[in-house]
C-alpha cells in the first residue's frame, strides 16, 4: 500500500514545543532540547523525523511548534531532506490536547491519512523497528475507533514518569500471544514504594507520550469531552493566516483552548483507550542522568564531550562547549560548560536542575543589566557624568 498523500494512510503529527529546561544549559528557550544533536550527530527533532519517513505508512507530517521556533523548525526540515504536509506555528503553548485537537482537523481538511500518530520531537529511541512493529499493531485497534497509547516496558521502578495499567485483551486471540489492551488505568507519576510494586506487577508501563488516534472519532470524543477546545481551535484555523504550507493559527482564538495535556482531556476519561506494550530501547531525555544512560562510556562509565580532562572521576558526565574543562576525584557528577554557562550537579539531583534553569530565567527577566560589559559601560558613564573625568584616562593614568 503506498499511502502517502492519501486518506487511508496514517498521518504523524510532530510536537515541537517545550524548553527542556532540566537540561540546562543546553537547553534554553530560544535552542530547547529538541533542536540539539544531545544524542548522536543529529537533533532530536531530526531522528524523530527519520522514524515516519516510510511513504508505505504514513503521509507526509505536520510538525506543530511555537512561533518563535519557526526559522529552526524550518531549517532543520531542509536539513533532514522532509518536506512537511503543514507546519503549524502556535502563537503560544496550550499543552498537547489544543495541539491534538487542531493538528487532527488539519489532517481531515488535508485529506491525509485517516489516523493520526503524535510523537514528541525530543525523545529518544535506539530501536526504531521495534516501534514501527507496535505501529501496525496500534493501527489494527485505531481501525476499531480504539485510542491508542504506546507503554514502554519498565526496566527499573522509575518515579519521573506516569504509567499505564493494561486491562483484558482489546481483542482476544486463542492461542496467540495478546498484544493490545484496554487501558485499565493512568497512574501519574508515582512514588518509589508504588513504582516498586508496580514493576511487580508486571501490568504497568511507562507512559510515553505517543498516542495513535483515528481522526474522525477523536474530534467527536473531543466534541463531547472538551467542545471549547473544539471551538477554539476551529476558529483559530479559519481566523489565522496561511503562507504556502505554513499556518499561524489566530492567537486570539487559540487562547481561548483549555491549557490542558490529550492524556487529561481526553485519555482518562474515554472508554476508547487502548495500550500496546513496545520496548523501543526508549527515553525522554528528561535529565542529564538519562542522558547519560542512552550514551557511550569509557571503562570508568564516564561520558565526555568536547575539551575536557578527568582525573580520578567514575560515573560522571562531563561536556563543554567552551574552554577546557576538567573535573577531579569526583564520582556520578554532571558537568555541563556552554562557554555562558556552567552546571555541577550529583546524578541523583538531575531533576532539580530545572530549578536552577527557572531561577536563571526570573533573574534574567528582572536584571535588565545582566550583561557584565553593558554593566561596565553604564558605570563608566554614570562616573564621566557626575565628575567630568574620562575614566578610562584615569584608569591608564
């Protein structure tokens, strides 16, 4: 079957939005995670986009972004050789429901694939065969009306992430193994003790923020589930501007969309959800611990990139993009240079580093002199102004 540019294909829809601010200070709101080579030689965007590159499945993509990511989104499309079906450009985030919602009814209008596959831009997947195979069992279900959601196979009783419990086969099958199940329950995410006795269990997965839906009875569930959104992203279509394939949708109209993810507004309340378990050697890339873990290590299990030096370090992940960096004696640190900026955390604290990203930002928000040279410059003038005197003389002098 060669779908693409057809109805009966399925469609990817890209989500491109977020700033990956635990891992600061690489990731930053004007170059977030998704555009940075963090895990081989290309950016996370561009792996994602070599995933549904098969025109005997899916239809080309619609990737939907912020609108200040736009010239990024654009450049690393060409870089990766895709041309999209539709870039949309969100004059502000809305979570992934509104991103669904009007993602979905562009690929109706398009006349795309039937069903629609949403995926994050920033995730990571060493074995993307393994994904492509949970695809086509996905897809069985979707042609059911089932909501699909893709659970990775735990390997360790993980607390940052949400899980799913499966519930009875969604088709039985005598004699074969069941490979799709009805979602018996979303656990967000959980603490050690219950993460423990769900690994046990053996019924639980991750959740992993991919979702299978067929098109026409997800905009009817969310009909019935969240008309507002509806609402507001159809207006926010046919109000907003269109530029060759490009669409910014009315930012008026988009504001008035519920602020809320697809797993809330529609996952946890429809009788519609379905889970296929896959173990795509799968992570988020939420840390610079996980970051760690998918990367290659030399015999004292260190990660090293860029000019660095270590001396009696295990463990550790050391990167600079700036002046040589070393780190002594030291065991499961990260070091992150950038040239601007540097983190020094334990492993065991990777998550809190969205703290310091956060705290950074406000400053930078209410320190309208952060630049030390801007700050020297002002202090030569305010000195020049109530003296009269040339400092810079006086201080050759």
């Amino acid at each position: 079957m060669n779908s693409k540019n057809s109805c009966d294909g399925i469609t990817p829809v890209i989500l491109v939005g977020g700033s990956g601010t635990r891992l600061w200070p690489l990731s930053r709101d004007d170059k977030p995670k998704q555009f940075q080579a963090i895990a081989g030689q290309r950016s996370m965007f561009q792996q994602t986009l070599t995933r549904i590159t098969d025109p005997g499945r899916f239809t080309p993509p619609i990737i939907i972004g912020n609108v200040t990511h736009h010239e990024m989104i654009q450049t690393e499309l060409r870089e990766a050789g895709i041309t999209p079906a539709a870039v949309i450009l969100e004059p502000e985030g809305r979570n992934t429901a509104p991103a669904v919602a009007i993602t979905a009814m562009l690929t109706m209008a398009l006349k795309l694939g039937e069903h629609v596959l949403v995926m994050p831009s920033d995730h990571y997947i060493r074995d993307p065969g393994r994904l492509i195979a949970a695809i086509d069992k996905a897809r069985t279900a979707a042609e059911l009306g089932a909501f699909v959601t893709f659970g990775i196979t735990p390997d360790g009783p993980e607390t940052s992430y949400g899980y799913i419990k499966q519930g009875e086969p969604l088709i039985p099958r005598a004699d074969e193994p069941q490979e799709i199940f009805k979602v018996a329950k979303f656990v967000e995410k959980p603490p050690r003790h219950d993460a423990v006795r769900m690994l046990e269990d053996g019924d639980f997965h991750w959740n992993s923020g991919m979702f299978l839906f067929p098109v026409k009875p997800l905009l009817q569930e969310m009909q019935v589930l969240k008309p507002g959104i509806i609402t507001a992203c159809q207006h926010a279509l046919v109000e907003g501007a269109v530029e060759n394939n490009v669409i910014r949708p009315s930012a008026a109209a988009f504001a008035q969309a519920e602020n809320i993810s697809i797993d809330y507004a529609v996952m946890e309340k429809t009788a519609r959800a379905a889970v296929v378990p896959v173990d795509p050697l799968w992570s988020d890339v939420g840390s610079w611990t996980a970051v760690w873990e998918i990367s290659e290590r030399d015999s004292a299990q260190n990660v090293t990139i860029g000019d660095v030096i270590l001396d009696d370090v295990q463990g550790a992940y050391v990167r600079s993009e700036g002046p040589v960096t070393a780190v002594v004696g030291l065991k499961d640190v990260i070091v992150v240079n950038t040239g601007d900026a540097v983190i020094v955390a334990a492993k065991s604290h990777a998550q809190d580093i969205r703290r310091i990203a956060e705290a950074v930002r406000d400053r930078k928000s209410t320190d309208s002199a952060a630049d030390p040279v801007e700050v020297a410059k002002e202090i030569a003038e305010a000195v020049q102004t109530t003296t009269g005197d040339d400092p810079s003389t006086e201080a050759a002098a």
